[in-house]
C-alpha cells in the first residue's frame, strides 16, 4: 500500500502492478482501436509528467488504502474534478459572457475526497518542478503556496457564503493568469469558422483535414438522430430558439490528446442564434469515458444515479462550474452516451512552457488553488441533495481549519514521494511498453 512515508519502488512487481493497473482500465478501449492507444503510451513514455497525466487509473490504485486523516463521511463526498493536474486549467466564457479561468476538463469528474484533487495536483507541480530542474526546497515552498491558497479560499467561502458569485476574471487576476485571459479575448468565432469549415456556394460545411472523418449517410442519420435527443438535455432556461439546432453539417474526429485516446466522437456545425453564417456553432460530441475515480469509489447509488458517462460528465460540468456552458448535455449513440458541449472560440490553456523560475510560478498556484476551491466549493448549489448532503465548504472547512500547516506538510510530503514514485515508474512503463508487456498494444511484430 503506499503511504507518504514508504521508500521509492522500482521492484519488478511494481512493474506488474503498473501493467495491470493499465489493462484493467483501458483494456474495452485498447480492443476497440489498438493504434490509438498505441499512440496514447508512446505519448505518455516522453516523460514522466506525460505518464502521469496518462495514468490517473494508477493514482487512484496507489491512493485509495492510503491513511488520510482529512477525510470523513462528508468529506469523501465531495465533487471532484478527478485527473486534477497542472495542465488542466484555462478559460472559458460562462453562461453569462464572461471570461473565466478555471478548471476546464470534467471527463474524470465524480464524487470522492476532496483530497484526491488535491493531491494530484500538488504531485503534478513537484514533477513540473523536477522537469524544470527546481530543487526541492523550491518544490517545497511552492507546493504550499497552492495548499494555502485552496485552504484560505475554502475558509472564506465558509464565512461569506458566496462562493456562486466568486470566479477569477480580467476584473480580479494580475500577471500570467491575466494574460492568459486576454488572450483568449483576442479570439473570435469568426476565425475559428473559418479555419474548421468552408462554403458549398453559400451554405459551410466542415473541411477535410487531418482528424477528420466524413460519415456514411447512415452513420450521419444516427448522430442526427442522437443529436435531436440531445436538445431535450439542455436545461429549458437555457435552450435557444429551435432555429439555432438546425444542424448543417457532422463528421467524426479524431486525435484528442493523451486522456480521450480511442473514444469515438464527432463535431456538429449547427445555425447558432441567427442565420448569419459568423454565428454557426461547432459543438462537441464525445464518448463519455468511465471516470478513473469511479474504479475506486464503491457507493453503488453514486454510479446509479447517472443515465451513463457522457450525462454523468455533463452533471458533473454544471456541478463544478458555476455558470457553465449553455450548450451542455449529453446524449447516446449506438447505447453509448456521450457529452456535448460547444467548441468555444475562448477557449486558452495556461501554458507553462515560460513558466520557469518559483518565483514566476509561485503567483500562478495561487490563482490555481482558488480555483480549485471554487470548483469543489460551487458544485453543492448545482448538485442533486441526495448525491451531495450539506454545504461543501463547511465540511472542508471543518477538517482542516486551525491545521492549515498541517495539512500543506501532508501535501507537501506527499508531492515528494509521489512524484519520485511517478519518475520510477515511467521508467517501468517505457520498459514494459517496449518489451510488449502490455497486452492489447503489442506492436503487430510481436505476435
């Protein structure tokens, strides 16, 4: 079992928990479309922060019988975003036209201990941290600066209660997080228009490109008819005119980045809210995947409650965003469900390429841990009482107020031992992936 406290394994079992722990998770999916997951662990055997954002599954294996004193009935109870890591922040525009910076990817999002965001997070900066060559008392003083800013936000939301209201915009952030929205300013869906789509005389369809699937007609008349069903998932105050879903043209897509590996998915061009072609819409239609922490978590009524994963992805969206995309909902293709949601044009990641010395960083967790807290701390005013019981901040509040050091030095030890655990076993990984050890991708050379 690991523990904060345990030395490093790089034993051959622990190379067999590692595969195992891969098939186990991914097995139904590297059997529908082997290459792309081939494609998925040559990604993740670049480095060790690409394993880690690839292995969330493994997370939650090494997690779940570790001693964590933060947790309680209530506690554990708490809307996660699930694969929380440094690379899964940036902007979106809300449901009432403002540019906020917050967590921007719920395919992993479920109900477990608010510590497991936590947690991932603080290990992805301490293996950020190693990747850009910071010592660890640089680690060591930047991991509480997330902690500490995620803590005094909780608290804060405990005593003022308005944590519906509360959401990092250009109005309230300074520096890299700031200029990360301004950015995003700068795009129009103008010119996202017209790099994904083209006009047939007057009417656009999608263009033909890289990633790009053009459908059989019977294919395209079971997504059309997955969509139309779809419509009826968006919350009535806040569907458009009828108009505005007069679909104009659907492929499938391909190439999602290294945690959508092998889910089927297609972009719809639909009319928008006025017939002027600037207006389309491209929305996303996606597989939902099986949440890693649902592997974990054993309260059947939990798992129950959702349809499938696309309307548990878009249950969990509106959880964990204040005042999320208006075009969310979900749907089912061939008995499988699928989210949908807009390709928005607003859309900017926080890079953090430039991001290099602690004291450049240090600004930015800040901004990250509020964001964080936001997240778990909102989710209560949009969630079903009988999945989520009482008000979030509150319960969190309760465990941690007055142990606030504490508990950035749990983190803290954890960040370490994590992230040199993650460093080992990519090298597992690489060796195992290589050697063809990892059933359902062996190269076709081996068989």
């Amino acid at each position: 079992m690991f523990d904060v406290d345990t030395p490093t394994d790089s034993s051959p079992e622990r190379r067999d928990h590692i595969t195992r722990t891969l098939e186990g998770a991914f097995s139904h999916l590297m059997a529908a479309d082997p290459n792309a997951f081939r494609g998925k662990f040559r990604k993740m055997a670049a480095d060790p922060f690409a394993f880690y954002r690839g292995s969330a599954c493994l997370f939650y294996a090494d997690t779940i019988g570790m001693d964590d004193p933060w947790v309680d009935e209530r506690t554990s109870r708490v809307w996660i975003q699930g694969d929380l890591h440094a690379e899964n922040f940036g902007t979106y525009m809300d449901s009432e036209g403002r540019l906020v910076f917050d967590v921007n990817d719920f395919d992993e999002a479920y109900l477990g201990h608010f510590t497991w965001d936590v947690l991932r997070f603080v290990a992805s900066i301490a293996l950020l941290g190693w990747k850009k060559a910071l010592s660890d008392d640089d680690i060591s003083a930047l991991v509480p600066r997330y902690v500490n800013a995620y803590t005094d936000q909780v608290l804060a939301f405990a005593k003022h209660d308005n944590d519906d209201e509360f959401s990092l915009r250009l109005g309230n952030t300074e520096g890299t997080v700031h200029d990360v929205l301004q950015k995003a300013r700068l795009n129009s869906r103008f010119e996202m228009l017209r790099s994904m789509t083209t006009l047939r005389g007057y009417e656009p369809f999608f263009r033909d490109g890289p990633g790009v699937r053009r459908l059989t007609q019977e294919e395209y008349d079971r997504v059309a008819a997955a969509f139309a069903k779809y419509v009826d998932t968006i919350p009535a105050d806040q569907r458009y005119d009828p108009l505005a879903y007069r679909i104009k043209d659907i492929v499938g897509k391909s190439g999602f980045g290294i945690g959508s590996a092998g889910l089927p998915a297609y972009n719809v061009l639909i009319e928008g809210p006025t017939e002027a072609w600037e207006n389309d819409i491209v929305l996303s239609m996606k597989q939902g995947n099986i949440a890693t922490p649902s592997r974990v978590v054993t309260d059947r009524y939990i798992m129950e409650h959702f349809h499938h994963h696309g309307h548990r992805t878009a249950v969990s969206q509106r959880a964990l965003q204040a005042h999320a995309d208006p075009l969310l909902g979900h749907t089912e293709v061939n008995g499988e469900g699928f989210v949908v949601s807009e390709l928005s044009p607003y859309v900017n990641d926080l890079e953090w390429e430039d991001l290099t010395d602690p004291e450049d960083i240090a600004p930015v967790l800040d901004y990250l841990g509020r964001a964080t807290a936001k997240a778990h701390c909102v989710s209560d005013e949009h969630a079903d009482a009988t999945l989520v019981h009482g008000e979030t901040e509150h319960a969190i509040a309760a465990a941690v107020a007055g142990k606030e050091q504490e508990f950035a030095d749990w983190c803290t030890r954890f960040a370490h031992r994590y992230a040199g655990q993650v460093r080992a076993d990519h090298a597992l990984f690489v060796d195992a992936f290589r050697n063809n050890e990892i059933s359902g991708v062996r190269s076709s050379n081996s068989r």
